[in-house]
C-alpha cells in the first residue's frame, strides 16, 4: 500500500493560526503520512528562525475572553501583546506545546516545509531570516505533491 500524503496551505501568520499546521503536520507524520507545508502570505511567518507571533481577538469573534470585553478596548494599544501573553500562559498551563517546540517536531518527522518564493520576493524577504531546513518554490511545486495527496487542507 502506498504511503499516505497531506498537503496543507499555510497563509496565516498569528500565534493561534499557526497551531494548526504544526499540530496537523506532526500527527499525520506520526501516523505515516508523507506532509507538505506549503507557506503564502502571512503563512511564511511560520518559517522565520524567531517566531515572534502574537494573538489577537480583533477579527475574530469566536476567541473566547475570560470577560465581556468591546470590540473598542480590545483594539487599545498593548491589548494584543497581553492577550498573546495571557494566551501563551494558558497553553503553558495546559501543557501545550510551544510553537517552536512542534515546529522542530515536524522537521524531525521529515515534515516538508516550502515557502512560496512569490511571496518572499512580492514583500522583500530575505532567505536568511528563515530556517535551513525549508524549500522555496511556487504554485506549482505545491501542486505537484498537492495533486497526488490523499488530504489537502487550507488553513
């Protein structure tokens, strides 16, 4: 039988948004799947060698708030470096992994990590505030693991 692939479409660059591709990675990996991350836009945060990524409820509704709190405050300058502490003191607590903890976990698992080189070029990156152990290449790199994957996921 043939190994299973996951293709996953990284585009979020936010504390909360970069969970799931790094826990959806590792756990297939485990599983035996063969995984590409492919990572656009704001996904490439995810690459960089310091992951500074913050948490904010701006946007989305759904973030649960240990109280009733206006759309207005949370928007208060500071309000998104406390709510990105409060959120890494809760995972903490939890016994969450840190994102760099399952970051490491994925390149163990031979997790494959590619960023769009359209989009380091498009915002003027450079190649060395990303990790070693990444693939730069377009759409169609993607698409070419993408299009023989058992599970493609957008997140």
């Amino acid at each position: 039988m043939a190994e299973k692939k996951l293709a996953i479409i990284a585009t979020k660059g936010s504390l909360d948004w970069a969970y799931p591709p790094f826990i959806l990675s590792s756990t297939a990996a485990a599983l035996g799947y063969e995984v590409q991350i492919f990572c656009t836009f704001y996904g490439l945060q995810l690459l960089r060698k310091k992951l500074d990524l913050k948490v904010t409820s701006l946007g989305n509704p759904g973030m649960p708030m240990p109280m009733p709190m206006p759309i207005l405050l949370q928007a208060l300058p500071g309000m998104q470096s406390m709510m990105t502490v409060m959120m890494k003191q809760k995972m903490k607590s939890k016994g969450v992994a840190s994102l760099e903890e399952l970051r490491e976990l994925c390149l163990e698992a031979d997790v494959k990590m590619i960023a769009c080189q359209m989009t380091v070029d498009l915002f003027d990156f450079n190649t060395s505030d990303f990790i070693d152990d990444i693939e730069y290449g377009g759409a169609a790199t993607f698409f070419e693991f993408a299009g023989e994957s058992d599970v493609c996921l957008f997140v």
